[in-house]
C-alpha cells in the first residue's frame, strides 16, 4: 500500500510525528490545523492528508463547521467558503478511495 501513495503517506508520517512532538492535545492540535489550512486557502489533498488523524482523535464535521465560523473574520468569507468546498471535495476523495478499496478487496476473493 505505501507504495500506492507515497506522497500522502509521508504527509500522515509527519502529521502523526507533529502530534507526538506537540504539547496540544491530539483533538485541539488537528483543530489548530484545520484553521491553518483555511487560513492558508489549502488544496483538497491538504485536508485529505489530515483527514483520518482528525476523525481519530474525534473531529466531527460540527467541530471543522465550528472552525470555520471562527476563522472567518480572520481569514475572510471567501478562504471560508472555500475551505468548505475544498473540505467537502476531500471528504468525497475519501470515501471515493474506500470504495475503490472495497472493490479490488471483492475483487481478490471472487478470483
């Protein structure tokens, strides 16, 4: 499997690593990077990289609304909107490669 997708499997090596090294917890690390990739206006992928350490240690899709509604102001509405469609995108990635996964799973038993 890592070498499928190298690229996102460094990314989770170093968000895993950050979580260790900082004094934050887990939850409140990950919501501080939620706001910081909206902040930053990030890809899709950026969210997707942090999206199953985030729904590990709890995240709910209330809590990154609840992000998003604090970083508004700062950030501005459009980094805010778009962060919610850039999320949402990640959010379809996802489930789209967990099916894709499940597929080649049936796949290997019907062989």
């Amino acid at each position: 499997m890592a070498d499928e997708t190298p690229l996102l499997d460094v990314l989770a090596s170093m968000t895993w690593s950050s979580l260790k090294a900082c004094d934050l917890p887990p939850r409140e690390l990950m919501l501080v990077r939620i706001a910081a990739l909206a902040a930053i206006g990030a890809a899709p992928v950026s969210y997707l990289a942090n999206a199953e350490t985030a729904r590990d240690v709890g995240i709910t899709l209330e809590d990154v609304e609840g992000v998003l509604i604090a970083v508004a102001p700062i950030a501005g509405s459009a980094r805010a909107v778009s962060a919610s469609g850039n999320i949402a995108r990640a959010l379809g990635f996802e489930v789209s490669a967990i099916e894709s996964r499940f597929e080649e799973e049936l796949r290997k038993q019907d062989e």
